[in-house]
C-alpha cells in the first residue's frame, strides 16, 4: 500500500511556506489531469517536477512511493473539490 513519507511531506510544507514557491507548486499541480495521474509517466513526471521546485531531494523509494499513491489515490487536479482535497492534505495543519 502506497502512503505519502511523513518526513518528506514535512519538509515539503516547510518550503511551500515561501509564497513564490507555493504558486509554482499550485501551478504544477493544476498541470495534470485524473488521466495523466492514473499512469506511470504521469504520476513519476509530477513527483519529479514538484521535487526540483522545492529543491527537495527523494530516494528513488520515496519517488517510486509518492508515484504509486498518485496513481491509486484518484485526485483530479481539474476537479475544484479534489482540488480543496488535495490542498488541505498538501498544507497539512494549515
């Protein structure tokens, strides 16, 4: 079973605080569709473009994980509830 690495998430938010970099994230997200994320290519591409963003750094297991749980999770970025979904998950306690 895929899950999001509680550490990385945590760093993660920690760079998001940065307003210009919470825009980029929100940009890239907002790039993908249900159906890009429900394949591989999809799925690695944006773990990929949301590392470099954040300057984060993933264990070829934390990208494979991450991957796998977009690809199960079943969030359409285009979908404005799944997008509230996804933001408040992504904020955390925010």
């Amino acid at each position: 079973m895929a899950y999001l690495d509680p550490g990385l998430m945590r760093v993660f938010r920690g760079r998001i605080a940065n307003p210009m970099t919470l825009r980029r994230v929100y940009g890239i997200c907002r790039s993908y569709r249900l159906h890009d994320l429900r394949r591989p290519a999809g799925a690695y591409g944006m773990v990929d473009r949301l590392s470099r963003c954040v300057g984060v750094p993933v264990t070829p297991a934390q990208r494979h994980n991450a991957a796998q749980w977009l690809m199960t999770c079943g969030v359409d970025p285009q979908h404005p509830g799944h997008r509230r979904r996804m933001w408040r998950m992504i904020r955390g306690g925010w």
